[in-house]
C-alpha cells in the first residue's frame, strides 16, 4: 500500500506538518471544509485536495485527524468503515486516548496518538509519539517517526505520559511567551521603547535556549554564569526565591496537568 499521508484538517497544525512531509517529497492529501486553505496548499507545496474524508481515505495510507477534539468522534464515524489493517490511524486530537480512538475506528486499524506543540510552525517543534497498539508493525512507526523529525525533537512515550508531556511540553510555549511579555513589560517601565524592548527579548530568548542546547552546561550552571557575587543578578534571582516562583512554575505545569487528565 501506498506511503501517502492524508490530513482531515488543515488548520495551523495540520499545515505545518503538511508542509514538513511535502518538503521531504512525501505525498500529502487533505480534506477540509475551507476549501481555500486546501487551494493555497495546493499551490505551495503540491497538496491533493479531496472532495472527502472518504475518498482521502481510499487514497492515502497513513490518516491524520488534524481536527478538534470535539469533532473528531464525527469525523471518525463517518470514515471508519473506509478503514482496513492496511492503514494507520493518526490523531492530534488533544484529550482523545488509544482506547477510545480504537474504539470509534472500530479496530480495523492501527492507531497512533501524536502531542505535538505549536513551534512545529517553524520547524522547531516538539513532538510525543505513542506506539502503544501492539499491531503496529516496525515500517509504519518507522515511517511515522521519520514524518516527524525534520519539524523538531521526536520523543516516544507511553500514554501513561502523555499527559505530562502535554502539561510541558504541549502547554509550554504559553509560558515562555507568558514569561517574555513579562519582562517586555519590565522593559518600557524602565523606559525601553516597546518595538526595542520586544526585540531585546526576543533575542534573550532564542540566545539563551541557542546557549542551553550547544554549552553542554546543566542549566543551573548557566544561571551561575550570569549571578556576580552581591551583583543585580542575584538581587533578581533572590527574589525570585522569596516569592517561591520556582514552587509557582512548578504548581502551575501541575494546574495544566491536571486538567489535561480531566479532559481525557
């Protein structure tokens, strides 16, 4: 059977990945009820729009529900009897769990639960894999894994964790913008320009997380780098500690956890 990729949905997400498989020559369908997202495709990167979910379907072996997870139970009830043990079923449907994508495509085929994060809009994601189902076969999470890289990091997990992953990683880029639009704030009350004190961030950041991968330092060794004994860093950082933001980060990615655990 054919290695095509097919997307019901074509939202920010499912477009990304659209994109990093078209570049590495993979053949990609998609469905979707904005047929203007599918003619832009189309003219960029070579998409094949179907008229719908059930021919994609018929044409593609590899189904990626790229749509929210509200819709999703509809979205499966109308394809699922399309589906055969030659396809494999992906999902990125958040809260949605193997048991119950195995249970709305009846079983008739593989299943593979996907947490991506929204940075995959730029190629540098991060991305959970789940290969639980036990009649997925070595070529296809081959195959699956191999889609994934060229938009970022590719982790495999069990979906034992997936909620975990989902609370860092999934919610994490909320709190990295969170964290920067704090500290532009910062910056104009001590008189920055808003359009300079962005930039500045901006920079902050992506030099910082550039200096976390390539230093081959632990990070509490980088923070050490920057704190001068009774400099105004450690002014900061200390209070930081009175304020206990470690306990606050930490309780916060519990909030996210939890409730990651209630909508599944």
């Amino acid at each position: 059977m054919n290695n095509r990729v097919g997307f019901i949905g074509v939202g920010n997400m499912g477009t990304a990945i659209i994109k990093g498989l078209a570049a590495q020559g993979i053949q990609v369908h998609g469905y979707d009820l904005d047929s203007a997202k599918l003619e832009k495709l189309g003219r960029e990167v070579g998409l094949t729009a179907e008229p719908s979910p059930k021919t994609l379907v018929k044409h593609c072996r590899y189904v990626l529900l790229a749509v929210k997870p509200q819709h999703l139970p509809a979205a499966l009830e109308d394809i699922a009897p399309e589906l055969s043990p030659g396809h494999c079923l992906l999902s990125i449907a958040a809260g949605i769990t193997m048991a119950r994508l195995q249970e709305l495509c009846g079983g008739r085929c593989p299943v593979v639960r996907i947490m991506p994060n929204t940075p995959a809009l730029v190629g540098a994601g991060v991305f959970a894999l789940c290969f639980d189902d036990a009649s997925l076969d070595a070529e296809r999470r081959d195959f699956i894994r191999a889609m994934h890289k060229p938009l970022g990091q590719v982790h495999e997990l069990p979906e034992k964790l997936f909620d975990a992953f989902t609370s860092v990683a999934g919610c994490g880029p909320a709190y990295v913008f969170y964290v920067m639009d704090a500290i532009v704030e910062a910056g104009v009350n001590l008189g920055l320009p808003r359009a300079q004190a962005t930039d500045i961030v901006k920079a902050l950041f992506s030099g910082s997380a550039k200096l976390a991968e390539e230093g081959g330092m632990h990070l509490a060794e980088l923070r050490e780098m920057v704190t001068s004994p009774a400099g105004s860093t450690i002014r900061a950082t200390m209070h930081f500690d009175r304020m206990a933001m470690r306990g606050v980060i930490v309780d916060a990615v519990r909030e996210a956890y939890d409730r990651n655990v209630e909508l599944g």
